[in-house]
C-alpha cells in the first residue's frame, strides 16, 4: 500500500520518521508533483515543510537514490530518476 503524498510525519509511530518522509516523496513523486528529470524541494525546504532535522531528511533521500527513484548532484540538488548517461 502506498503512502499518503499528503501524510505528515508521526513522531511516534513504529516507522523511523526518515522512512515515512521516503514513503511520503515516493507518493509525491509517482502522483506526478514533480517530473522525471526535474528536481524535488531542497533539503532546507524538506526540513521546514515537515518539521525534520536535516540529517533526517538527508537519510531520506538516500535511501530513494538507493532505490533509483532520485538522483543527487552535489551544489545542485536531488532530481527525480535515474541521471543521465554520460556522452
């Protein structure tokens, strides 16, 4: 069962608050908030808009780039997809 794209993260549930948050970006991104290529919010942004520390939302994300749903170029942010191949 897929996760809500619109859950907030529960503090004291069973599940790490890093895993909901990557459960809650897979629904974002599979419901089509932001498209193949195109990059999701930044850290910063992720931190305020669901109350995280940083390495919380760090976590996250690489836990998504582990199972190719994003990308991360570093000074550039995090991208939905695999990255391109390099010509």
């Amino acid at each position: 069962m897929a996760a809500d794209p619109n859950a907030e993260i529960d503090h004291e549930g069973p599940v790490t608050p890093y895993r909901q948050l990557a459960e809650i970006l897979r629904a974002r991104i599979a419901r089509g908030d932001w498209a193949e290529g195109r990059p999701i919010p930044s850290e910063t942004r992720l931190v305020q808009e669901y109350g995280l520390a940083r390495s919380t939302v760090r976590r996250a994300i690489a836990l998504l780039a582990e199972d190719g749903a994003v990308w991360t170029v570093q000074g550039r942010g995090t991208y939905v997809g695999q990255p391109p191949a390099d010509t």
